[in-house]
C-alpha cells in the first residue's frame, strides 16, 4: 500500500513548493506596469543565493515573461533593467539553469539589449550576457554568429568600468583557437583593452590582462603585435613584468606570466631576456611551491612546462631554481595530512581535483628533462618517481594518463635510463598495455615511448617482442593519423636493426607486401623514408639479404624502381640505393640486380649524378657487385664494363670530392685485381 502513496505525496510536496513561487510568476502578467516592476524586485530579492528558487521560478515559466518585458519597447527602462538583473541572477544557478535560458534563446534577446542608450540597462544586459558565457555548457561560438556584434562589443568598452569589465571577461571566455583569436584582433582588441591595463579598477586590470593571455597563446601574429604596443610611453612586456611582481596579487602575476610566457615561445620575446629569465620563470617557479592553492600550482607548473618545453637553458635554470625538481614530488603527496586545510569544503574540492596537480607535475617533468641527461638523472631519483609514471600509466583520468606518458616518453631519451630504471621497473608492460586501448593522442605518444624502448641497446626490446609488439605495431601503420604511422613504422625499423633473421621474417609477414607498397607510397616523406629506413635494416646481414630476397625479392625490386623513378627528394633516393648496395652485398641476391638492366642502368646514371651524396650511394652498388673475392664476380665486371661503368670510375677517380675518388680508386683496383 505504501507504494501507492508514494506518488500522491511527492505531488503535494511538489506543488506547495511550485505554489509558494507561483505568486512571483503571475505578477509579471499583472495590467499595472507598477505592480509588474515591484514583482520582478520582489522575484529578484527571493532568488538571490537560493538555488532551489532558482530552479522552482524557471519551472514555472518565469523566462519567457522576462525576456518578453525585457524586449517591449513600451516597458520602462526601470523595468527592463531589473528583468535583465533578474535573468542574470538566474544563470548563477546550476547548469541547467543556464541550458533553459539558452533554450529561450536570452542571448539574442540580451544582445539586441545592447543598442539601448541607457548604460544601466547595458550593463546588466553585459553582466548576464557574462554569466551565460562564463558557464560550460554555452557554446563560444553563439557569440560569432553576428558580424557586427563583436564590433559593437568593442565600441561599448569606452562606456563604463562595469562595460570594459563583463566585455573582456567574455571575450577571455569565448576566444578558443585561432579562428576566435583572428576574429578578435582584426576588430582591434589589441588596441581597444591595451589601455585597460593601467585602470584604477583592479578587476578592469585584470581582465584584460586574461584578455591578452588568451588572444596571445600559440599566436605569433598577437604576439608580434603585443610586443611594440605602449601604453603611456611604457611597453606592453613592461607593464606585463611590473604585474608580475611579488607585492601584486597572484592571480595577477600568473595571469602575465602566461602573456609573456605565450610572446616568448612565439618568438616575440627571447628565451635569453631579462624578463623572461630574471622575472617570468622564478615567477612560474615561486607558483609550483606547496604554500599556494592546487590551482595556482596546477596553473604555474603547466604554464611553466609550456615555457621551457623547447629550450635546454630554461630547463637548465628552472631545474636549479628553488629546488624544483624536489618540490614537485610533493605535488603526488597531496593534500599530505588533513590539518593543513582547516576549511573542509576547500579540503573536499583539493581532493577531486588532485589529479590536476599529478597531471601538472608529469608535464613540468617533461619539458625539465626534453634534453639534458643530468637533469633526467635527477627527475629518475626523486623518491619513488618511477612508481610514479607506471601508476599514472593506469590513471582513470585521460590526461593523467597522457602527461605520465609524456613524462615517460621525455626519460626515455636517455640511453643510461633505458638500461637501467627503465628495465628495472619493466616500464615496458603498463606502456605496452597503454598502447592496447587508448585514444589517439595517448597512443601517439605511447608509441614514440615505444621506438626508444626498442632501440638495440635497450634491454626491454627482448620483452616487448615477445608481448607481440610486432602485431602492434604493424596495425598502427595502417592508422589514418599520420603520427601513429610513422611510429608504428619507426618502431619497426628500431626493432629489425641488427635483430635476428626470424624477427625480421615477422615483421615482413605482420606488415604484408601490399601494405608495404602502400607505405612506400605514402604521401609523407617522413613514412616514406621509415619505411626505406626499415627496408634497409631487414636487408643486413648476408644470410638475411639472401632469405628476404628469396621470398620477397620480386617485390622488393619492385618498390626500388618505383622510388628511382618517382619525384623525390635527395634523401630519399639515397635511402633507396643504400638498399640495393645492401641487396648487392648477399650472395645470391646480388644476381637479382645483375639480371635487371634496368635498375643497372639506374645505378649507372646515379654514378654520374650532380649530386655527391647520390653518386656515392650508387658507388657502394657497383663497389659491392664487382667485389673480386666472390663467386662470380669476372662477370659481373665484363657486364658492367660493357655498359660503359669502368669509364665512369675513371672519371670519378679524378673527382675533388675525396670520398668519391677513393671509392673509385677502390672499385678500379678490383678489376685491376
């Protein structure tokens, strides 16, 4: 019987709620304008910190009724304010606050608002139109769809401080990418908010100072641009240093350590200026340390990782600043005990954002240890580090996953590290599981871990072959994303150096000749030469040239003449002939060439190539082809003399490049022999 209840009684509990907002609802439909206004001050005042009132007003239809009033020509200006204060108050709610107003489309309606000539008006239009787009769940894009309204954004900025305040706070909200950033800086934003930097309001300041650091990041044209503007006679990078000063607030000096950050690393800025090395880097620095809030932390280390990611003496300096390396390990042991943050609801929100932190410190350990072995060395021995990145390779949380792979992939480069810490962690297994199931921009990175992993000298490439990495890596040379081909393909290659005969049979099988073609006709150089490179490592080693040959050497031929004729570059076909030099050197796959006039015409006509490189390359052919001490060799050199090849190493003999006469003098004295 109880469950028969249970419906009855949530409607009742439902409609008293409903009905003790209704009241606020039907005065906006009363005839009385006077009476209308007093309903929305009285309807404002009751949702003001009230969530549930919120949601209970929206429920009942109160959106539509606003905008209307906020849209009639004949409303009061009074009136038409307090609806958009109203509105505003509303999107401070919850998500779905937001989603219902959008589905009432409010920002056209709060937009056309923007033409009135009462500035109160336009402010808290501008103040709700804020509030909408701050929120995550309004598309940035609503605020393109109109040409003139950026425009007409730009000309409001002169109006007030409450104007200049919402509008750079949407815009630093609604500029994602370059095409966003484009939009804004042909509008004039750079001209527009530059002298809003120096506002006596504090909050102008400083959105316009998250203005710049938006339409600056990875944009050299505003980059280039911010650089030569000034503001009474001072430069943009100066003021941008005096707001990065200790004294001023912290949001402030991360805010304009990404401007400059974003100006250095698009060329604006040297990485060797003062203000980057003696300001901007202690800065980010002075962010990492554990008595700042996990998100300026977060913040500092991610911007200072983007900072020095390509320059070895910044993370030369950022590694010896204030003991940052050491500090960042601190960054996994968050928050350490429970006293040190007394506000719980500040402790509840570190705890489900603490994956940030682990995520920041992988990225900033990263860029540390891109280049230099001493600093990697020093990452490696901080407590636990290791155990570190293979955790954070099994992380729920995607980019955890993918900044310990970067981590991964950046200590990787070192040939020490490889051979010990790295075998002695068996990193090996979570990255190859990593590389089963992850999305693309994990595996691109995974697999280039991978290539270092499978480097000879590297005592994990034992292991990893016989996880069936090969089947692995084969699947990813198929994949449409360019990065994992060549991976896939490097790896390859790394792998069938030097590897024994049944490998190499492996990887020629895994790979398929048809696949093998399609790669070799790829419109990538960068495929095109792993693949020659791969090519050229299966075919080392006598007994391996003649297998391969034997079993694949009809299609193999095939895939040199295409390259020889094709268009492509030096590098390229030099590749190519340091093949058939390898093919020349087996003992039974050397008549393949022989017996193939064209490719030896092909060699002939290299031999006398304007490039040295190329002449070379052919001359290790004919070298290896004419070698005295191997069977057959007396014919092999009538044939190529009687095409004419004796009278080219002549020649060649009297070359000024010194390389290509010994390598003449050498192949005469064969025949000479």
């Amino acid at each position: 019987m109880a469950c028969v209840l249970e419906a009855p009684l949530r409607m009742s509990v439902l409609s008293e709620v409903t009905a003790s907002s209704r009241h606020y609802v039907d005065r906006l439909f009363d005839l009385d304008p006077q009476k209308v206004l007093q309903g929305v001050i009285d309807m404002k005042n009751a949702v003001i910190g009230n969530n549930k009132q919120k949601a209970n007003l929206i429920v009942l239809g109160a959106v539509p009724r606003l905008l209307y009033l906020l849209q009639q020509e004949s409303s009061s200006t009074e009136l038409r304010t307090e609806c958009a204060v109203v509105l505003g108050s509303l999107a401070m709610g919850t998500e779905n606050n937001v989603k219902s107003l959008l589905d009432c489309h409010i920002i056209p309606a709060l937009l056309q608002g923007l033409l009135s000539p009462d500035l109160k008006f336009i402010e808290a239009c501008l103040r709700c139109l804020r509030t909408i787009f701050i929120s995550p769940v309004t598309p940035e894009d609503l605020l393109y769809t109109d040409a003139t309204v950026i425009s007409h954004l730009m000309a409001l900025l002169s109006r007030s401080r409450y104007t200049q305040e919402y509008i750079c706070q949407i815009f630093s909200h609604c500029c994602k990418g370059p095409d966003h950033q484009t939009i804004l800086f042909n509008h004039g934003a750079v001209q527009n908010i530059a002298h809003l930097l120096v506002s006596t309001s504090y909050k102008v300041r400083m959105q316009a100072l998250k203005c710049f650091s938006v339409l600056a990041f990875e944009n050299p044209q505003v980059s280039m641009t911010l650089v030569n503007v000034s503001v009474d006679g001072e430069l943009l990078p100066q003021i941008f240093v005096k707001m990065l000063q200790r004294d001023k607030p912290i949001e402030m000096q991360l805010t304009s350590a990404k401007c400059l950050t974003s100006m250095c690393r698009a060329g604006a800025i040297r990485t060797d200026d003062p203000c980057i090395v003696l300001k901007t880097l202690p800065c980010l620095v002075r962010m990492c340390s554990k008595d700042r809030l996990l998100e300026e932390r977060v913040e500092g280390a991610e911007t200072l990782a983007y900072l020095i990611e390509t320059d070895v003496e910044l993370q030369r300096m950022a590694s010896i600043t204030d003991h940052l390396i050491v500090m960042l390990a601190d960054y996994f042991k968050y928050p350490s005990s429970v006293s040190a943050i007394t506000d719980i609801k500040r402790l509840d929100h570190d705890l489900k954002h603490a994956h940030e932190l682990r995520q920041a410190a992988f990225k900033l350990y990263a860029s540390l240890g891109a280049n230099d072995e001493d600093i990697r060395k020093k990452i490696i021995e901080t407590e636990n580090m290791m155990d570190r990145i293979v955790n954070g390779l099994s992380e729920s949380s995607i980019k955890v996953r993918l900044a310990a792979v970067r981590c991964l992939h950046s200590l990787s480069r070192s040939v020490q590290q490889l051979r010990t810490s790295f075998q002695d962690h068996a990193v090996w297994k979570p990255l190859m599981k990593v590389l089963q199931n992850a999305p693309n921009e994990i595996l691109v990175v995974a697999s280039s871990t991978l290539c270092n992993l499978l480097l000879e000298f590297s005592p994990s490439k034992e292991p990893i072959l016989e996880s069936g990495a090969i089947e692995l890596l084969c699947s990813l040379t198929q994949s449409e994303n360019l990065a994992l081909r060549v991976n896939g393909i490097w790896a390859l290659m790394n792998m069938a150096f030097q590897a024994e005969q049944k490998i190499k049979s492996d990887i020629l099988r895994g790979l398929s000749t048809e696949q093998l073609f399609q790669l070799l006709s790829d419109s990538d150089v960068n495929v095109l030469m792993k693949t020659l490179g791969l090519l050229r490592n299966l075919l080392s080693t006598r007994p391996h040239i003649d297998h391969i040959m034997s079993t694949h050497g009809k299609q193999i031929m095939q895939a040199v003449t295409l390259i020889l004729e094709g268009e492509h570059n030096i590098e390229v076909k030099e590749q190519t002939l340091c093949i058939l030099a390898n093919i020349a050197d087996g003992t039974t796959a050397k008549e393949l060439i022989m017996t193939n006039d064209d490719i030896l015409q092909k060699i002939k006509y290299y031999m006398s190539h304007s490039n040295a490189k190329l002449q070379l390359a052919a001359m290790f052919c004919i070298s290896n082809l004419i070698w005295n001490e191997e069977e057959g060799s007396q014919e092999r050199q009538d044939k190529l003399r009687d095409m004419g090849v004796v009278d080219i190493l002549h020649k060649l003999s009297q070359s000024s490049d010194p390389n290509l006469c010994d390598k003449a003098k050498t192949a005469l004295q064969q025949y000479l022999a």
